[in-house]
C-alpha cells in the first residue's frame, strides 16, 4: 500500500491499493483500511474483486466465516454471487444490485459462484465495502436485506449517469436502509462528461474503477485504482475525456476510533477479543447447510494507522 503526492486543490491524499492475486487469476485491490488511512466517514474497508473470468468448473468459494460491528455491502458491475448466513438469508446478487449484510453482534455468511453460472464459466467484477456502526448500535441484531436494481435510484444527465447505492446525494435518497450519515454512489462518466463533487458529507473520498479523470482547471488527474481522498468542504469537478466509472463514499466520521482484526470491528477491543474466542469455540451461529468454515487467522504483523 502507498500513496502518492497530489498539487489538486482540495485532495488530502491519494491512495494506490496494492493488488492481491487469490489464485486463478483473480486478483483484489484493497484501498482501505491502509496504513495512511484507516477511515472514510463509516467505510472502514473497500475492496475491488476483479476483474476475474472463470473456466466452466471454477468460481468463488470464500467459506463461512464470521463478521461482527459492522455492515457489509456486496455491489456488482460484472458476474453473479450468492450470498448464505446464518439468518438464513440466501440471495442471488447481480450487476446493479445491493446486499446489505448488518453483522452487528455476529454474523456468518459464505460467497460463492452458483452451480449454474459455475457449470457455464463467467466473469466476476465488483465492490465489497465494510461500514462500522455506531457506538450504540454494534450489538444489534444480525439482519440482511437485498435490493433489486429497480429500486436503486438513478440521475442522468449531460453524459453523467450517478446510482446512489446508499445513503443522498446530488439530491436523491436511497431506499437502502443505513444506521449513519453516508453517500456511496457509482458515477459513469462518458468521454468529455463533468462531475461536480460537492460537501454534502464531511469526508468524501472517490475510487476510479476505470479510465481517468481530471480535475477542471487544475493540473493532474487520476487514474484506475486510485483512491482519492478529499478535504472537507472541498468542492471540485472532474472530467473524463475519455470517459470514467467512479465509486463516491464518504459520511460524518465517528468520534470514537475503531479497531479492526480479520473480519471484526468495534469500538472496544475487548469486544474484538470476544469475538475471536467465540470464533475458535464454535460459538457463532451457523450458514445453514454449510460444514466448511474460514478458520480465525494467526496474529497479524499490527498496522500503524494514523
């Protein structure tokens, strides 16, 4: 993981997530947590899956394996997953989509290619991010909810397609229910269209998943992979001059600091140390019909955030 300087007016740092490959080809960008950035508003992990093109025969298979304080968001630009956990939930997600997974007090779930995309081959491409919760509201009960792409609410214009995931934005609201302050929105640009980035939301940060954007009249850009994170109240526009699909997210920061170990968050690091007890005795509950299980990794090396 590092960063690079930036002249732009307005942008605090720039994030390049190193790429991972999980084997066959598949490879993740993970832009936060990192060691220069811990937070984006709530979004305290961001990841792109992809893009991978499965053989007949393979797929993702990422077993069950547990999350607490937190809630996931499964978004596709490309391909199929299904989703299991031990609510019982089982859903197929597809480009355009959402899954909301709420972890809160403890969750397992799976994420796997399903036997009938797996038996045909497919491509897979998307973005898992994690949002913590708040304080108050970390032991929740589990839930899960899924959204049909129709549901998703869409504005266009001038060459500007903006799907508000989650959270408002550019004067829409997502039907997706959220526990605090955030904006995640997926914005085509095609080739010479405009995005003006407004301070809506204390911190904002934008991922460009393809192409390049530059900033009108400033000097320097952005290209594919690179996480830009912005200062508040910092109002730009970018442009794509030949064309640019970007991730916006951002949200009002939590007070309290947030500690993360594998898949747990929370606000007290007691809590993450129940957590992977629990894990180890088999204390979670369990995706129905699934006997595999991640088990709870050694000690990591600790990451200095800032």
């Amino acid at each position: 993981m590092s960063i690079r300087s930036s002249d732009i007016e307005g942008v605090e740092q720039v994030i390049l997530p190193p790429v991972r490959d999980l084997g066959d080809g598949f490879t993740v960008r993970r832009a936060l947590p990192s060691a220069h950035r811990r937070m984006v508003g709530p979004f305290i992990f961001f990841d792109q899956m992809g893009p991978a093109a499965f053989r007949g025969g393979e797929g993702l298979d990422v077993r069950p394996h547990p999350h607490i304080g937190l809630a996931t968001v499964t978004y596709l630009l490309e391909g199929e997953i299904l989703h299991r956990d031990s609510v019982g939930s089982v859903q197929a997600i597809r480009p355009g989509e959402v899954n909301w997974m709420t972890a809160g007090s403890g969750i397992v779930h799976s994420e796997r290619t399903g036997a009938e995309t797996r038996a045909s081959g497919a491509s897979l491409f998307g973005l898992q991010t994690w949002l913590a919760l708040p304080a108050g509201m970390e032991e929740i009960a589990p839930d899960f909810a899924h959204y049909k792409a129709g549901e998703i609410p869409v504005v266009e214009a001038d060459g500007t397609r903006l799907t508000l995931v989650a959270g408002k934005s550019d004067g829409l609201v997502s039907p997706v229910k959220t526990f605090s302050d955030l904006v995640y929105a997926d914005i085509h640009l095609q080739p010479g269209a405009r995005y003006q980035l407004k301070a809506e939301h204390v911190e904002r940060a934008i991922y460009v998943v393809g192409g390049a954007i530059e900033v009108v009249g400033q000097t320097g850009g952005f290209a594919s992979g690179e996480l830009v994170v912005f200062k508040p109240d910092a109002e730009i526009i970018v442009r794509a001059s030949h064309g640019a699909r970007l991730m916006l997210i951002g949200g009002e920061p939590f007070p309290e600091r947030r500690h993360i170990f594998w898949n747990f968050v929370s606000s007290r690091e007691e809590r993450i140390e129940q957590a992977k007890s629990d894990w180890k005795a088999d204390r979670f509950a369990h995706v129905p019909e699934e006997h595999e299980f991640i088990p709870l990794p050694a000690e990591p090396e600790p990451v200095r955030y800032p």
